[in-house]
C-alpha cells in the first residue's frame, strides 16, 4: 500500500513530462509535412550512378 503513495504522483509526472514533450514537438513544426519524407524516398533520382570500382 505504501509503494501505492510513491507510484501513483510518480506516473502522474511521467505522463505530465511526456505530454510537455508532444506539445513540445506540435509547436515546433514536427508534424507539419507527414507525407512529404514518405514518398520522397519513392522518387528516382536517375542523375548520376554510383561508380563501381
């Protein structure tokens, strides 16, 4: 029961933390452009090959 008085504030302030950190990064401009990273990877860039020696 006493271990109830030292996890239950513990917790509250993990989650208080890692809600300052989501807000955090939302203001920031982290989650602007979600599809932008994704499908560049899927375009060529036929430019120049790799050389191979």
């Amino acid at each position: 029961m006493e271990a109830l008085f030292l996890l239950v504030p513990l917790s509250l302030i993990v989650v208080a933390v890692a809600v300052w950190i989501f807000f955090g990064a939302s203001d920031s401009g982290q989650f602007d452009d979600l599809d932008g990273p994704a499908l560049r990877i899927l375009h060529d860039d036929d430019g120049n090959p790799p050389n191979m020696h």
